[in-house]
C-alpha cells in the first residue's frame, strides 16, 4: 500500500471555505428563526448546526484523535439515528450563541489535529478522506438547511437557479460505460465505488432541463388530472395530496406564482422546475412521450459533458432504486449509504444551484423518498435510442 500523504493546506483551505458558507447562510437569521421548526420533515436550523460540529467531533477528534467527548450528552441529541426530524424541535439543543461556541471550539481543535497528524496507512487518513467526509457533510447540511429555509418562507439572499438556454437530445450509443467514482475523487462516499462497467442500449437524453414553462403546459393539458400518466404509486400519491402544481406554487387567476425564500412572484418560464415529487417527473416524462434516465445513463451522458446545467440547477430524478455497486463495500460506517438500499428510495443525480461543486460531481448519488418535494429537483427526459 503506497501512503498518500495529507494536503494540509488545500484541507484547511476547504474546511474554511465551507464554514464561511454555513455562517453565511445563518447569518441573517434571528434566534428565534433559528430555533423554530418550521416542518416535520426539517430540523431546527440550529440542530444541523451544532450536528455539524458534533459529526466533526465525533470523526476527527474522537475516532482520529482518540480524544473524550466534549459533551457526552450530544450523543443523543445529535444523533441523527436516533431522532426523526420531526422530533428534534424538542430536544434539549444548544442555542445559537452556545451552538456557535461548540463548532467554533471543535474546529479550532480540528485545525490542531490537521497540523499534527499523518496518514499512517489508515484508509481514514489516505489523502486526507476523513477531512473530506467532514467538510462534504457540513456542505450538505447547507443545501438541508436551504431547504428549511424555503419550507419556512425564511428571506434569505440566495440566486435563482440558472436559466435554460439548451435544446434537443444527445444521442448516446450503446455499449460499455465506466461509472463510478475513479482513483482521481479520494473523498467519494462508499456507493460511489467501485468503479465499474456497465453494458448500455441505445438512447437519447435531453440536453436541457424541464423548464417551467413546459411544465405549465404539462399542467394546463390536464396532466395531473390524467390518470393514464402515472403510476399506480404516483397517482395514490397525487389523490392523497390533491397536488395540481409544484411545491410553492399556486395561481392567481390566470398567472401562476411561485414562493422562494419569502418572496413571492410571477413563475419564470425560462427556469427549470423545481420542487416536484419523482412521481410528478416521472408523469410529466410519459405525458412528453419519453421516460426518466437510469442512473447509469445519466452518469455516462453527464460525463460527455454536453448535458447543460448537469451539477449546477436542480437534481434530477432518475428510475433507478437505491443500490449499492458491484463489489460494495460500507467504508466507514453502514449508516451512511448501506442501510438505505432497497426499493423505497429514487436516485437522484447531478446537483442543485444549492449543492457545493465538490459534492455535485458526476459520481455524486443523491437518494430521497419519491414523495419529497421539498428538496431541489427537478426533471431532465430520456428515451429509448
């Protein structure tokens, strides 16, 4: 085994980028904001937080230190295993200026330990992955806490998506394709790996997202209300829900609106849709004639690099289940990926205008029940080729 020293610099140049982000985010935010629980589907702003100092400390200092707990009785609070979110507005959680004092306390002390530590053949340290798990999972907490944010009409100063500028289809042949995370993403997560070859058909994918404005014509042809386009999931799920739009629309009169981040204004036709269900994707793709991409070929059409907005708009709902790859293997704990295999969860790929570039890589999975909404996904259509 070939020891693959740490970069102390890039990794503390990382961490402090992504921190900056966090507090960003928080910033404009009252303590009453943060503490509120505006959904049972979200966590208090300031759960994720101190979860976030509370997973550094638990990795870093902890398992790679070999140091006490700081504060034994964060283990439960912040074990996310433990509490659904809608319990965790009543925990006994930091408040914010306390909350604060724990991260910046744990990361001080992480800063230390980069310093002062070596690789020393544990797959932990190779190329620093540890460091890596930290800093991906505090930046996926932010994208968490967005959607917190918009679920409760929070303000906050966040771009739009970008618009849709693409047309047409890419038209991939069949054969083999390589997917996976390879030897040059040392901080891919487990089902990420290995890497491995895949025997696709023939297909066409569209180069752009679903915009907003096809989707309204979607809606206006009666898609939500043709049973023939869904499902017998989806349409359990549209009965149950009454849903006749995204989530945060609604209209007024003749024009539709939509609500982000505490603004409300006129839906722009050139965006992509965001905020729909897989079952929403998954109709309105057999209402266009054409069908959700496997995961597997939208990793191999998002690595031509002709896909616009692959990583930088909305996730994009695919077909496939959960799985892990050939040759799985749970690296470092099963609770990050293994223990959601099965047939209750969509993959989703690519990445939102919310999901940091180091996260929205190609190899990225991304899952969720097919019912969420809340989450920034949107639609991008295949066909058999």
């Amino acid at each position: 085994m070939v020891v693959v020293e740490i970069d102390r610099a890039a990794i503390a140049a990382t961490l402090k980028r992504a921190r900056s982000r966090t507090l960003g985010v928080l910033a404009p935010f009252s303590d009453e904001q943060l503490c509120r629980q505006v959904s049972v589907l979200q966590s208090p702003l300031v759960w994720d937080f101190a979860h976030i100092g509370h997973f550094e400390e638990l990795w870093l200092l902890r398992t790679v230190g070999g140091e006490e707990p700081l504060h034994s009785e964060h283990d439960d609070v912040y074990d996310a295993f433990a509490h659904e979110r809608s319990e965790r507005g009543e925990l006994p959680y930091l408040a914010p200026a306390a909350a604060r004092a724990f991260v910046d306390d744990v990361r001080s002390r992480s800063l230390g330990l980069l310093e002062r530590v070596g690789a020393n053949r544990d797959p932990l340290l190779e190329r620093g992955f540890v460091f890596g798990l930290v800093v991906q999972h505090e930046l996926q907490h932010i994208e968490t806490m967005a959607q917190t944010m918009q679920l409760g009409g929070l303000p906050a100063q966040i771009d739009p998506p970008p618009v849709v500028r693409a047309s047409g289809e890419l038209s991939v042949d069949g054969g083999r394709a390589v997917l996976g995370a390879g030897a040059d993403e040392p901080w891919a997560y487990d089902n990420e790996l290995p890497e491995h070859e895949v025997e696709l058909s023939p297909y066409r994918i569209d180069r752009a997202l679903t915009t907003n404005a096809e989707y309204l014509a979607f809606m206006g042809a009666g898609g939500y209300d043709d049973r023939r386009l869904w499902s017998d999931e989806g349409w359990a799920w549209r009965e149950a829900e009454r849903a006749t739009a995204p989530l945060y629309w609604e209209r007024d009169g003749d024009e539709w609106l939509r609500a982000r981040f505490g603004v409300t204004e006129t839906v722009p036709g050139d965006e992509p849709v965001v905020h729909v269900c897989f079952w929403e994707a998954e109709a309105f793709a057999r209402w266009a004639g054409k069908r959700l991409a496997t995961e597997a070929e939208w990793e191999h059409a998002a690595r031509t690099g002709d896909l616009e907005h692959a990583n930088d708009a909305v996730w994009q709902w695919t077909s496939s289940l959960f799985e892990g790859y050939p040759g799985f293997r749970p690296f470092p704990y099963r609770e990050y990926s293994e223990v959601f295999f099965g047939d209750e969860f969509r993959m989703l790929r690519g990445g939102s205008y919310m999901t940091d570039p180091l996260v929205a890589r190609v190899s990225f999975r991304n899952w969720d029940y097919p019912q969420r909404r809340q989450i920034f996904s949107g639609i991008r259509c295949a066909r058999d080729g």
